[in-house]
C-alpha cells in the first residue's frame, strides 16, 4: 500500500517538485498540500495522511508549532521535518515536539525516499549530517540514568523494548493484546519517567540496558 504524503511548506514550485519526484514512484501517494502549518493541521484532521512532511520555516503557524499541536491531536500521524538548517538546537527541539525525522533540503532524492519509508514504519530518520548532534544531545542526557529502568513497570520495560526495536503503536498493542490507547499511555509514563522527550533518547537508552534484539515472528 503507498504511503500517503501530505505535503507542508510554503514555496509552490518546492511543493510541485516534491509531488512530481514522489508522484513518479508507485511507494507513495501525495493526498494533499498546505502552504503554512495552520493549513497542514486542517488537512491532515481531514486527510490522515501517513506522513507530514513539515518545512519547519512557514509564515503563520511555522513547522515546529505545527508538528508540536499534530502529534498532541493525531499521535499516529508521523512528522518529517524538512529544513535548511544544520542546528543542533533546531533538531533537539523538532525531537523535542515529536518529529520522527529530520532531513534537510540539500539530500539527495534517495535519502528522502528512505526518511520517508522510515518515519511511515515508525523508524526516527536524522540527515547523516546532523547524526553526529543526535548522538552528543543523548550523551548530554545519559548523566545518572544508568539505573533509572528500576522505575519502569514489567510492562513498560515491555513496550519500551517493542518500541525501540521499530514497532508501531499499532503493532505493539497487537504484539501485547492491548489497545492503542493503552500502548500510549504506556509511553507517556516511560517519557514522564525517564525525562525523555524524543524517540532517539529511548531508543539509545533500550540500547544501554540490552533491549535492542532480533523479535521473534
């Protein structure tokens, strides 16, 4: 099934390009475009969209107000930032509201495909440009939370475990026999807990205590 694509950012002849180069392959399907972040919020509201794919720099609402108020209203729609700036500060804060990607608008037609694909199967996606500022911000976190998985219940080790291995909200209540909501709720506590506000952050910190495995099928 393609991966439905809304399309975020204020420049039409940036848009129709980014439409022209997905519209070509059969793995996505662009279902609609806004020109600021008020715009993207009403469409995606209405679209569902797989993918926002979210200029951070828009008049207005900008892109990191939006992807902030879109993934409090609509957590399974996921986030890619797309942007000129190389600022560690503007890729911690675009974790920090829930992007699941940060990709910048010199890549290469190749590595927006694959950020894409990725932020769809609920992978996180940093331009390996900045993957070097993603490592140092978790290093800066890591001071004194060696031991803090004590504070985490059996079932939220659990879903932290689902969670940094790759898997979906949706598949992780699957997995579970669990609803969404509850699956939610669940990473709300391990965030709340562990001082985490991004997906990277949990996925170094399964990483640290072994939790990073091959699933079973």
């Amino acid at each position: 099934m393609a991966i439905r694509v809304l399309i975020a950012d204020d420049h039409i002849l940036l848009r129709a390009g980014l439409r022209a180069l997905l519209n070509t392959s059969d793995d996505f399907k662009v279902i609609g475009e806004a020109s600021d972040g008020t715009e993207a919020l009403k469409l995606a509201a209405e679209l569902k969209p797989d993918v926002v794919l979210m200029d951070m720099n828009m008049p207005g609402c900008g892109g990191m107000e939006a992807t902030h108020l879109l993934r409090q209203k609509h957590p399974d729609i996921n986030v890619l930032i797309l942007t000129v700036h190389e600022d560690k500060s503007l890729l911690q804060e675009a974790l920090r509201v829930g992007a699941s990607g940060y990709i910048l608008k010199r890549a290469l037609e190749s590595e927006l495909v694959n950020s894409l694909k990725a932020v769809a199967r609920g992978d996180m996606y940093v331009h390996p440009a900045m993957t070097r500022a993603l490592l140092s911000s978790a290093e800066e976190n890591d001071e004194g939370r060696q031991n803090s998985i004590d504070v985490l219940t059996p079932r939220e080790v659990e879903v932290l475990r689902l969670l940094a291995n790759g898997h979906t909200n949706r598949q992780i209540a699957d997995i579970l026999a669990i609803s969404v909501r509850t699956v939610e709720s669940h990473r709300s506590n391990l965030m709340n807990k562990l001082n985490f506000h991004s997906r990277s952050e949990l996925v170094r910190f399964a990483a640290d205590h072994d939790l990073l495995q091959v699933e079973d099928n």
